[in-house]
C-alpha cells in the first residue's frame, strides 16, 4: 500500500517569515512528486512537481526531494495571508492509477 | 478553454438513492480521475481511465461504478447510496500518468442522509 505521510497542521508562521513544509512516502518506486495547494471548499490547484533529486525554485516556492530518505518538501519563502491553504503532497509512480495524495497541512500565514 | 467540468456542485441524496455525477473534460487528455475528498482527509482514487472504453478501480471503489464512452466524458455512478458515500468528488484528467499536472474539476459536495 502506497503511503504519504504530512504533518496535519495546523502550521502557523507570521507574514514574511519562511514557511516549511515536508512530507514522506513509502513506495520507493515513486518517480515523481507534486505540491497542491487546496483552499477550503476549492479544488486542488498545482504548485510544483519535482522527480530529481535537489531543489527546484519557482518564485517564492523551493520544492524539495530526497530520494535516499523518501522526503519531500516544499519551502514558500515572504510568506503572504494569501497562501493560507492546505498543502497537498503527492506522488506518481509512473502508473496509470495517477496520484497517491498525503492528508495534506493545514498553513496559516499570521499577518 | 473551460478544462475540467464536473455536475452537479451540490446535491442532497437519500439512503438507497442513485445518481451519476458527470465529469467533461475539452483538453483531450487520455488520463481521467475520480477521487474522493472526506473532511480533513487527502484525496482517495475510486476509478481512473487510461482512454474511452478502458477503466479500472483505484483504491476504494465499492458502491460506484464508471464508464468512458468517449475522450471527453467519465461519468460517475453512485447506486443504492450510503451515508458513508457522503463527501467531496472530484474528477481530474491529465495528459499522461507521470511528470504532468492533473487538472481538477471544481467538485461535488454529496450528502446523503
């Protein structure tokens, strides 16, 4: 059974400050690794996917893998009350069943 | 380009009652999903479809049921309802299985009481 394991929350951190979050995985087998951000009564909505091992920037978000430990983690850097969401963590092992989604961290940004 | 559209976005059942909850996709992607969302709960797999005419049960399908006629449809059949049937779905569809985005319909909120 493949499993995503998040931190449930809620994670609070104030206006402007770095806000991290991470995630592991079971299935070694995943290949790929993608960050959701979902706000309540909305649908998930992508952030970034990552599949090498490293960092990969885009704006204030850093997604973050490390294969060898199974973890995965995304950085969002001048936090903003507008990125007060759930964060979804999810991966794909190639299949066609898709996406195995993690329960998701509640982030709330303090102004 | 209206991407994923699902139907209805709210609807109140009965114990015992069926409905399908429709999904359209005009993004001509192979890939489509139903998930199901319970509070506080990551999304779960009911069902996907590799292509019309080819599906298959994800991790919780019991008690649905789907069908791909074509590209762009991937109805979602409840029958004979349950109250633990009661929760958020989804559809989503994607070019293809890995290192792509999947595209989310807006969802239904089902009650069934």
């Amino acid at each position: 059974q493949k499993e995503v394991e998040q931190n449930s929350g809620p994670l609070s951190v104030p206006e402007g400050a770095i806000a991290s979050l991470n995630c592991t995985y079971s299935d070694r087998g995943s290949q790929s690794f993608f960050w959701y951000r979902q706000y309540s009564g909305k649908s998930p909505e992508l952030i970034m996917f990552i599949y090498s091992n490293g960092d990969k920037e885009d704006g204030r978000f850093t997604a973050q893998l490390n294969k060898a430990s199974q973890y995965v983690s995304l950085l969002i850097r001048d936090s903003q009350p507008s990125d007060s969401a759930t964060y979804l963590c999810a991966c794909s092992g190639g299949g066609a069943d898709g996406l195995t989604f993690g329960k998701g961290t509640h982030l709330i940004i303090q102004p | 380009n209206a991407g994923v559209t699902q139907t209805p976005k709210f609807r109140i059942l009965k114990i015992g009652q069926s409905m399908t909850l429709q999904c359209t996709q005009d993004m001509n992607h192979n890939y489509m999903y139903w998930y199901r969302q319970d509070p506080g709960m990551g999304l779960k797999l009911i069902y996907y479809s590799v292509g019309a005419g080819i599906t298959d049960k994800g991790e919780v399908p019991n008690g649905y049921n789907v069908s791909r006629s074509t590209t762009e449809d991937f109805p979602l059949r409840l029958e004979l309802a349950a109250p633990s049937q009661t929760s958020v779905y989804f559809c989503a569809s994607s070019i293809a299985p890995l290192n792509t985005e999947a595209f989310f319909g807006q969802g239904t909120r089902l009650t069934v009481v």
